[in-house]
C-alpha cells in the first residue's frame, strides 16, 4: 500500500497514528529504541525524517538502517532541497500555503524537481500551514512567514481548502518544533471538517492527553518530535 493509500485510509476509517519525527542532527540512540515496542504499541505509524533546522541530510543507509528497525513507512519531511535523500518510503512535498513567501511556495519546488524524479519515491503533495504556536519557531524565523492566527480556525480552514482545490492531497498543521502550546484542537476541527484531506499536526505535544485531543478533533496523524528526544510520557 502507498503512504498516500494509508493516510487516506485513515481519514476514511476515522483512523488514527502516531508519527515519530527524527532530526537528521539527532539520530535515535539506544534510549530511543528501547521505547519503539512502546510507541508501537500507542499506534506509531510513521517515521518521518527532516526539520526546518537541521545541518545533516538523512543518509540511504542510515534510512535503511530505520526501515529495518521500525516497520513503519519512513517518510522525508525535508525543510529544504539538500536535505532530500533516497531511501525512504516517500516523501512529503512541501508547500508552505500559509505563507506568501514564494521561495516556499513553488522556487524551491522547482529546483527540487529534478532531484525528486531521480529518487523514486513517492510523492506526497502536501499544504504545509504554519499556526501560531505562542512564540517564534526555527520554522516561523526561517521560512520568514506570519503564522496562521491560532484563533483563526475559518482562515485555517479556507487556506487548506484552497490547497485541496489546487491539488493537494495531504495537510500538515505545524507549530514548528519545540512550539510553547500545540495546534489548537478547534483548528484542527476545522480543518478536518472542513477538508477531504488527511491532516497532519505536529508542534508542541508533549504529552499524551494533547495528542488525544488532536486526534479527537480530527487528526489522523499526530507528530511528535522534541518531547521523543525528552522522554515524552506515555502515560
Ligand atoms: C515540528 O511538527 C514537528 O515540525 C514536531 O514538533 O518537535 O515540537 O514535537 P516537536
């Protein structure tokens, strides 16, 4: 099954998933995969590999060395074209919709397609909506765009439709890492009621009780990178 059959899949089943996002900077220690069985056991889906920060691109045998371990598809989430790779699953083509920033909207996706078509991997055309998380975020600095309003969930939800009508076939709802509160759920509801596509939303959870309330309102995958590293808590 493509990544894509599987988030749609989700979104059809009202299913639900757990992605463990992994810097390229920070791979998993010893620490980390003792807690796999766990974290499968919560209904870990995805692994997903990148960041808009990071200064090491994944390598094809250090993403193999993860396909191995974790049985999960192991999708690229890559904050900029040299952080491409072959060797994942897929790979999440990212538009930055919520911003008008056009490098992030089609430049760097066209000096990037030449090196997609040569991985042969599958793509996954993705709206990426940065959301105001509480405080600026290596994504928010980097990408030099506003955030979304975080009590805008109608404007959240009309840049997302706008991205289903162009084509898009995933939604990534993001804080940035490390983001003081999460997507707030009312803004995923709206999102995912208002939308047909899968909804990504990661940024800030830290604890298990957040991830419920985003899948609650309507996520099918839930993203949690920095409180991994942490030692989030399952609880
Ligand atoms: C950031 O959505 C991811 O792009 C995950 O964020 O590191 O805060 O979990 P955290």
């Amino acid at each position: 099954m493509s990544v894509l059959a599987y988030l749609d899949a989700l979104r059809q089943q009202l299913g639900r998933c757990l992605a463990w996002l992994i810097d390229p900077d920070k791979p998993p220690t010893d620490r980390h995969w003792h807690r796999l069985p766990e974290l499968q056991a919560a209904g870990l889906g995805l692994v997903l590999v990148g960041g808009s920060h990071v200064h090491r691109a994944p390598t094809p045998d250090w993403l193999a060395q993860l396909r191995e371990r974790t049985a999960c598809p192991v999708v690229l989430f890559p904050g900029s074209g040299w952080q491409l790779c072959a060797g994942a699953d897929a790979l999440l083509f990212l538009s930055l919709i919520s911003g008008r920033n056009a490098e992030l909207l089609i430049g760097q996706q066209v000096a990037a397609a030449p090196f997609v078509e040569q991985l042969q991997t599958e793509v996954l055309p993705t709206g990426y909506l940065l959301v105001d998380g509480g405080r600026p975020t290596s994504a928010s600095y980097l990408s030099q765009t506003l955030p979304l309003p975080a009590d805008k969930p109608q404007l959240a939800r009309y840049t997302a439709l706008a991205g289903q009508y162009l084509g898009l076939r995933v939604l990534y709802l993001d804080v940035g890492s490390g983001a003081a509160r999460t997507v707030p759920p009312e803004l995923v509801a709206a999102v995912h009621g208002g939308t047909d596509l899968p909804v990504i939303v990661g940024g800030g959870v830290r604890r298990w009780a957040e991830a419920e309330q985003l899948f609650t309102a309507g996520a099918q995958v839930v993203v949690i990178g920095t409180a991994l590293e942490q030692g989030f808590d399952l609880g």
